[in-house]
C-alpha cells in the first residue's frame, strides 16, 4: 500500500511545486524506486496468490490492458493535453492501486481469521 502511495506522491511533486527538470526528475527517481520495491515483492505476492499452473496465464491476461494503459499514457503526452491533466491522472491511478491493495489486505485478513475460527471449530 505504501508503495502505491508514495507513487502518488511522486506524481505529485509536478503538481504541487513546479515542472521544472530538478522536480520532475526528482519525481521520476522517487518512481522508479518504487517500481523497484513493487516488482521485487510482487513475485511475492504471486507466490501467494496464484496457483504455480496458472501464473504464466494470469500474467499474461494482465499484459493487455497493461499494454492499453502505456499506449494511452504515450498518446496523452504525445497530444495537446496540459502536463497537469497527465500527472493528475497518475496520481488517481497510483490511489486507485492504494485502494484496490487495501481492499485485498482486508479480505485476506479477515480470511485467514475466518478460517482460523473454522480451524478452532473443527478441534
């Protein structure tokens, strides 16, 4: 959740202060540090979640719209739409991933203590 939402904040940094080069820079390195956190705790989190037999087909169905999503952010930088508009998307993007990671922290919980109370049942 964390990482999303200091995603969030690097996005944020243009919209607060400046577009100058030292902010949007500044920015982009806080990103991709993020990027580097997020991609080594999703294996992770893969391992977790999805069944081994089925990672590579579950993966490979979220490379679609993942594709669409960086055609589109290619195309909104590309056009005429203000910087502003571009990076305030982002920044509802990365909130959006904040709350769906939530969401999914909270089901697990309240899973696995589910079934611990089952478990206690059971004995």
């Amino acid at each position: 959740i964390g990482v999303y939402l200091l995603s969030a904040l690097a996005m944020s940094l243009p919209l607060l202060w400046s577009f100058e080069f030292g902010v949007i820079f500044g920015s982009f390195l806080l990103l991709e540090s993020m990027v580097g956190v997020f991609n080594a705790s999703s294996g992770t989190l893969r391992s977790v979640f999805y069944l081994e037999s089925h990672q590579s087909s579950i993966i490979s169905v979220f490379r679609i719209p993942l594709n669409l999503l960086v055609v589109s952010g290619t195309l909104l930088t590309s056009s005429d739409i203000n910087n502003q508009v571009v990076f305030a998307v982002l920044v509802g993007l990365h909130l959006l991933a904040a709350t769906l990671q939530l969401c999914l922290y909270i089901y697990v919980r309240n899973d696995r203590a589910r079934l611990a109370c089952l478990h206690l049942k059971i004995e």
